[in-house]
C-alpha cells in the first residue's frame, strides 16, 4: 500500500454532487480527485473529494459554490 | 416501410445516439458505484445528461433531474409521491393512461378527481380549471399536448392558475419533450415528466422528471444508492432519493447524445419540419369525402400528429391494410386514451394515427395520402 498523507477532504450526500464538485474544480484548475469515502469519515460507499492540504482554501471556495449537495469537510491522513 | 408511428416511439434517430449506446455498452462501469475509472466515466456521462436535460426544460440544476424508465414511471413516482391521497386533483380529458391510471389508484385511496372535459374538436375551456378549484385542490396533472389528436394546452395559462391557488402543477411531456419549447420556470411547472424515446429520440427504457426547486417527492422505489448504504432508509437528496437501483446508464448515454442533437439542431428547426410535414399530410386528407379527421387544426402550435377514420371502417383493419399493402405504420385503436377517444365519439371505432418525425420526407407524405385514395376507392 501507498503511504499515507494528510489529504483535505470533502463529502457529498450524492454521486451527481460529487460529479459537479469534479467539473467544477477541473474547470478552475483546481487539485484533487475522486476517491471512495474514506473509512475514517463513514464506512459504506459514496465518493469523495481528496485534495493536498495546500488546496483547502480554493477547495473549499469550490464546494460552498455548489451548495446543497455537499456535505461536509475533513482534513484526514489517508 | 414508412414510419408514421413516431408518436409511438421515434423509429429513426441520430447517428450519434447509436455511437452513444454502442460507446457506453463498450466502455461503461456503473454510475455512482466506485471510484475507479469506468464507475467514474459512467458518472461524468450521466451528469453530462442531467445538466443537458436541466438546460432543454428550464429545470433548476442537475440535481433535479431523476431518471427514470420511461415517463409512465416519472408521473407514477410524481403523482403518487407528491400528492396526498385525500386530495381533490384536476386533469383533462386529454390524458393517456400513463396520468389516468395512477389517478384513478390514487382514487381508490381517498383522492378526487376533476376532469377538465374537451369540446368536441378535442379541445379544453381553461375557464373550467377554476369550477374545480376547492379547498382540498391540490394540485393539476396534464399532458402538454394530446397523443390523439396532437392539439397542444396552454401549460402558461394552466401554470399561472396552478399557482394562483397554490396547487402544485404536475405535467406529461411525452408528446412534446423535445420538439416544442418548454421552460418550466416561465410555465410555472413543478414537475415535468419526460420519455426519451419519442421526441426526445433516445433509446426506449428511459426518461424522468424534472422537479421545480422546493418540491418534495416521495420516492416510489427504495433501495440500493452508492451512498449512505448503512442507513435504513432512502437518502433525502435528489436526484439518489428517486433514482433506487442502477439506472439505465447505456440508454442515459444515447438520451444524453439525442438531446445534444436536438439542441444543436434547434427545437424550432425540428418543429418546423414536423409541422410541414404534418399540415401536408392533413391538407391532403381533409379533401378526401370519405375521411374524418380529429382534433383542432386552427392553432399555430400543435404536435405532429393526424388522426383519422375512414368512413366506418375499423381503424385496425384500416392500419393494417396500410402496412400490408403500403409498407406505412400507423397506429390504431384506443391510444391509451379512453377520455379523449370519448370525447370525439371514436370509442367504438378508435382512429388511424399518424405522427411524424425530423426524419419523414414530403415523399412519404404524398405516398400515404396516395395509399388512403386507393383504399377509400
């Protein structure tokens, strides 16, 4: 397995949230990528947003714009 | 074979659609199941969907837009997830059974029903809408446009009464979805159900509805989501609260390539065609002595629909004279529309239907008018 890093992570209530959240952060350049909800926020499935640390702020201007369909943020080693 | 059928399900559609469902078929996981590369490329295709439906009808996001089987699934989802089954709900005598079926279950729980009756030239007075507004009223559940005789309601006037007393405003596009303009903001539209196939010219199996920003729905089906799976119950947010199981996302792909198609093409292009096609056809037919033709063919806007009997023959014998002898499909019998076909005095008979497409020619137009000459002789 990959070694772990401190990731910033974003939630989403739906699969077509988390597809926006994507278009969105492709369109203004923003890192990151879609992976399974990590285990230390739910077990279960579901996508997320992981981005590096550095991104939170830029991340977080993203996932406010989008409003409802996201759920929550956490900054996690993953 | 010439296809006048389209009404039924358009037989012809874009090149792109095919590459669509093909492309998908070939390359795509399941959307909103992983994270991997083909679950991911589902997803991105199904969202693409979404946001091109969410533009085409004035929806408010992506979000509010569900897929479905089929629009008989969308209005069963809205009509018996949004409304009570105490309430007193209109509708029209220009429904198909798609509307009438889930009302009429509805009935049986508690729920009233008030139809708005059509004329004899199969159409409504929107004064009599408010004769059925009571208290109880909850809501107007109508098609935009007659699968019969393809005259088309005001859904602007209906909206704006709709929402004059606070009834929600529930509509069937199946006719209409993808070939007249249909924004649901300026309608005042709280749900709008769609088909894929006919119109829209995507494959058959799906569909869906469209929901106005503060509508709640219940869903119609629970089950597995992709998300919050250790909860008991459906999630809340749309469009995963109505979307239960995994969605037709082969089909989603070709709707999605059809509906970029047809903006690309442009609604009013496509209208414009069916329109000529169809005004050819009943010019033709309404000189002809033994033929009866149905519906109102004054207003501007219609669908591209003819229906017709020919004196007193059966409608199926006459459809089937028709493809036998003529290679040309048509569609007879009761429509799945008991109200209207008894409202035109056709329950006995049914009629001859034929709708037409982006892709039927002025030459196919002129053969049918030439096959129902010679069978009238």
């Amino acid at each position: 397995m990959r070694e772990k890093t401190p990731r910033f992570v974003v939630t989403f209530h739906t699969t077509t949230a988390a597809i926006a959240m994507e278009q969105q952060c492709a369109q203004q350049n923003v890192a990151g990528r879609l992976i399974p909800v990590p285990r230390e926020i739910t077990a279960g499935c579901g996508m997320a947003w992981s981005a590096p640390p550095q991104a939170e702020q830029a991340v977080v201007a993203v996932a406010t714009a989008l409003g409802e369909g996201v759920a929550d943020f956490y900054t996690l080693v993953i | 074979m010439i296809y006048f059928d389209n009404a039924a399900t358009t037989l012809q559609k874009p090149p792109c659609v095919f590459d669509a469902v093909v492309a998908a078929m070939k390359g795509m996981g399941n959307p909103a199941r992983g994270t991997h590369g083909t679950a991911l490329g589902a997803a991105r295709t199904v969202y693409e969907a979404r946001c091109r439906i969410a533009a085409l009808f004035g929806a408010p996001d992506a979000q509010h837009v569900v897929f479905t089987a089929n629009a008989t699934e969308a209005l069963n989802i809205a009509i018996c997830g949004a409304i009570e089954p105490n309430a007193n709900i209109i509708s029209t005598d220009l429904e198909h059974n798609s509307v009438l079926r889930p009302l009429f279950r509805l009935s049986k729980a508690g729920a009233s029903i008030s139809f708005v009756r059509a004329k004899k030239d199969g159409t409504l007075r929107y004064d009599d809408f408010e004769q059925f507004i009571f208290p109880e009223t909850k809501a107007i559940v109508c098609t935009h446009a007659s699968n019969l005789t393809g005259n088309v309601l005001d859904l602007t006037r209906i909206g704006k009464i709709a929402h004059k007393h606070g009834l929600l405003f529930i509509v069937d596009a199946s006719q209409t979805a993808g070939v007249l303009p249909i924004d649901m903001q300026k309608m005042g539209i709280d749900i709008l159900c769609f088909t894929g196939h006919k119109s829209l010219m995507g494959p058959q199996g799906t569909g869906g509805l469209c929901l106005g920003k503060h509508v709640s729905v219940r869903p119609l089906k629970v089950g597995g989501t992709g998300v919050k799976s250790f909860s008991k119950t459906q999630p809340e947010e749309l469009p995963t609260r109505l979307e239960a199981g995994t969605l037709n996302g082969h089909g989603i792909a070709g709707l999605s390539a059809a509906v970029r198609f047809i903006t690309d093409t442009g609604l009013a292009t496509i209208h414009a065609h069916e329109t000529m096609l169809m005004r050819r056809f009943y010019e033709g037919v309404r000189q002809m002595p033994d033929i009866t033709v149905y519906g109102d063919f004054s207003a501007e806007t219609r669908a591209a629909i003819v229906a017709l009997n020919l004196r007193d023959y059966d409608s199926g014998a006459v459809a089937d004279e028709l493809a036998q002898q003529y290679g040309i499909a048509t569609r007879s019998g009761a429509h799945c529309a008991p109200r209207m076909h008894a409202a035109l005095g056709t329950e006995q008979q049914g009629a001859v239907r034929f709708s037409f497409s982006y892709f039927n020619t002025t030459q196919e137009v002129d053969r049918a008018l030439v096959a129902l000459k010679e069978i009238s002789l």
